[in-house]
C-alpha cells in the first residue's frame, strides 16, 4: 500500500512550474519508502506527457532494475566486487545490490499504481528543469522517451526522479537498517548529498574507502553537514554507530554503521578515539601476561559515554569481573575489529602445528596500553563471552596480525615459527545457525 500523499496547504503553491515536492525549505526527514512516494509526481508528469500504457510501464520498470543494478551497461555504480576485494568494497557492494532490488520493487509498484490512481497535477505538463547526469538508457527506454512519445519535458522529468532515486539508493549504502534512516530532505530533494556523494564514490571506486569516510557521508545524508573525522555520530532522533555494537564480532560488518533511534539524542555529536594515532600508545608484551589457567569467572561489559567537547565525544567499554573493573576505549575497539583477520578454517584433515601458546583474557584486558607479540602465536580464548566483551579484547590487542577465529576450528594462516608474523588469535564462539 502506498502512504497517502500529504495533503497541501493553502499557502503552498500548486505543483508546476518547475515544482514537483512541496518540502519545506528548512527541510525535511523522510525514511527511503516516504521519499520514493513523494517523487511520484514526477512519474505521473512523465505518465500523462506520453500517455504511457502497462506496456510502456514495464520499460521503464527494466530501466531502473537496469540503472540500480551491479555489472550492467546502465548501472550508476561501476563497482566490480570480487573475493579479493577489499572488504569494504564487498559490503558497500552487497549492500548496493540488496537496496537497489527492493527499491526497484517500490519504484515498479509506484509505476503500476499510477496508472490508475493518478496524482492529480495542474492543467498542462508538469515541467522541470534537470541537468543531464549521463545516467545511460536502455534502448526500448530511449524510444519511448526521447523517439516514440517523448521529447525534451518527458526526458527531463524522468531524468529527475531517476537520478533522485540512485541519490536515494547511494545515500542508504552506509546503514544497515536503511528502511529506517531518516533522510535529510529539501526542497530539492536529495540534491544537497551530491558533493559529499562525489567524495564517498571517489574514495570508493578509487582507493580503498576509510571507515572516516563511510561515516562523514553518513553524516551528510543524516544532517546535511559535515564534522570531524570520527567512527560515528548522534544527531537529532538517534546515534549512528558501527553495526558490530549489537552483532557477533566474528559475523559483524566491518564498515557498515546502524542507525539507532534515541529520542534523548538531540545534538549532533561525532564519537573520536581517544588516541588518534594507535602506533605510538604504549604496549605490553603478551609473553609478559600469565597464561589461561582454569576458567574465570564472568565477565560483564557496559558502554559509557564521555562529556561533549567542541562537537565530539569519546566513549569506552567497560568491563567488569570479580569486583574490578577496567576501561577500553570504544574507539580503538571498533578499530581492532575492522582490522581483524578472519581467514577462512583449515580442513579437518589439515597438519596439526604445535600446541599455541596462551594467555589470560582477563589479564590483557587490564594490560596497560596495547597488547602485542613477537615471540610466536598466542591464543587468547573469549569463548563463551559476551559480544562486548569480545569487543573490548580487540580494543586492547595491538591490531596489526590479529586473527577473530571460531573455537573448535583452526584459522588458516603460516605457523609463526620464525617463517611468518606473530599472531594473537582470538577464539571466538563459532556463528549461530539462523
């Protein structure tokens, strides 16, 4: 079912002359489904300008499945993904696919349904004036608009909402629940993300996307500004934060951030580690720490968040066991997952190595600076712990040569026997059947 078009005040001006939304100038915020309805009069200029039929409609319907795909000439995202992509790249592309099927799926249906519960628009075409983004046509849709019926107002109308809708589909990429982010909206439309979209793409399409640059345009899609350089931020109405904070480590996206509804949040904050540069916090040595002896008791971990100062905020994990508690920097954590490896697991047949060598959780926890090795790999086994607690412990490793590994599984990888790095490999409960 559609959502009902708002109903117009009596101020506002009829749809027209170059007017086809009535948002108000301040802006707006709209979920991706309210905003592919409010693009609707577009569609209905460009159905009554031709007169278009079912027939026609199912061009058009192949034109944005073809626009928002992966790997087609029309495609409006030239990312080729493959297993040796970085893994940014394999999540913003998957994340590409998923969110342009479904709002292809919303942008037939809207087709469909215009054709007989039309939008009623003022006497004479609806005009608009879009500049040419060279997104590519299908041939049949190039007839239609430009040969057959169309002409210079169809072709600009359907231009506008077609580069509206891969505005919307690129906005989404950065969010895992996308249906729910609210979109910053203005009078003209999604227009206001292109040039942090431009820098987003670049980066993207160019070199290897950084985390700061997943959550800058996040940013500008949420508030239609840009902050300093951090691994997320609050605005008005909730908090968008890596997608690990409420998912197992060891499935959790790396760069995918989730949008959280928090009616206190007001301001716009930006969460920044506490240390910006990791390389020169102090270290401990693992071969210093006591190895796992019998099991400890339970661990239990909260988040804390600290004071706002000139626009940012830090925040840490706190951990608790037997009546103390230490602290690790959120920041650092979410960087010790991004940074992670999670090597595919050796078949059962593989070479047993030697037994690894140990070391206490809850020791490195309380470790001072970051914990590292260079005598061999050791193991430190967070089975059986909670998710933030597994966080916590990538926030105190040293994340250079970390390896999150299901128990009960061998981690790929070269023995550390002189030959190859020393690893901290971080045993982790193996993934839940869904």
């Amino acid at each position: 079912m559609h959502p009902a078009h708002p109903a117009h005040s009596p101020s506002a001006p009829p749809l027209g002359g170059g007017r086809w939304n009535h948002f108000p100038t301040a802006g707006t915020t709209l979920t991706a489904r309210a905003f592919l309805t409010a693009l609707e009069p577009l569609l209905q200029g460009v159905i009554d300008a031709n007169a278009l039929t079912g027939a026609d409609v199912e061009v058009l319907a192949d034109q944005i499945r073809a626009t928002l795909a992966l790997g087609t000439r029309e495609t409006s995202l030239p990312l080729g993904v493959g297993p040796d992509s970085a893994p940014a790249a394999r999540e913003l592309g998957a994340q590409a696919e998923e969110i342009g099927r479904e709002l292809a799926s919303w942008a037939t249906s809207a087709l469909e349904g215009l054709l007989t519960r039309r939008i009623p628009l003022p006497a004479g075409p609806l005009v608009v004036r879009s500049h040419c983004y060279g997104h590519l046509l299908t041939p049949p849709a190039a007839d239609l608009l430009l040969t057959r019926r169309g002409g210079p107002v169809t072709m600009q109308l359907y231009n506008e909402w077609l580069h509206q809708v891969v505005l919307l589909r690129d906005a989404l990429l950065p969010f895992t629940n996308w249906r729910d982010v609210p979109l910053l909206i203005t009078p003209a439309g999604l227009r206001h993300t292109e040039p942090a979209r431009d820098a987003f793409l670049t980066e993207l399409l160019i070199r290897r996307i950084r985390h700061s640059g997943v959550v800058d345009f996040a940013r500008h899609v949420v508030t239609g500004a840009a902050g300093p350089a951090g691994y997320g931020f609050a605005a008005s109405g909730g908090t968008s934060l890596p997608a690990v904070l409420d998912r197992p480590p060891l499935t959790a996206p790396r760069y995918l951030l989730t949008w959280r509804a928090d009616p206190a949040a007001d301001d716009t904050v930006t969460y920044v580690t506490e240390v910006r540069d990791y390389y020169a916090a102090p270290r401990t040595l693992v071969e210093d720490l006591p190895p796992a002896g019998t099991a400890p008791g339970p661990l239990t971990a909260r988040i804390g968040t600290g004071a706002v100062t000139d626009g940012t905020r830090t925040a840490r994990v706190e951990v608790t066991h037997d009546g103390g508690t230490t602290h690790v920097d959120l920041g650092q954590a979410l960087r010790g997952h991004r940074f992670a490896h999670r090597p595919a697991p050796v078949t059962d047949d593989a070479p047993a190595g030697a037994a690894p060598r140990t070391a206490d959780v809850w020791s490195a926890l309380r470790a001072p600076g970051l914990v590292w090795t260079r005598a061999g790999d050791v193991t430190l086994d967070a089975t059986g712990r909670d998710d933030l607690v597994v966080l916590a412990l990538l926030g105190r490793l040293y994340p250079e040569n970390v390896t999150l590994s299901p128990a009960g599984r061998s981690a790929a990888g070269p023995p550390s026997d002189g030959t190859g790095p020393s690893r901290l490999v971080t045993l982790v409960d193996p993934p839940r059947a869904r």
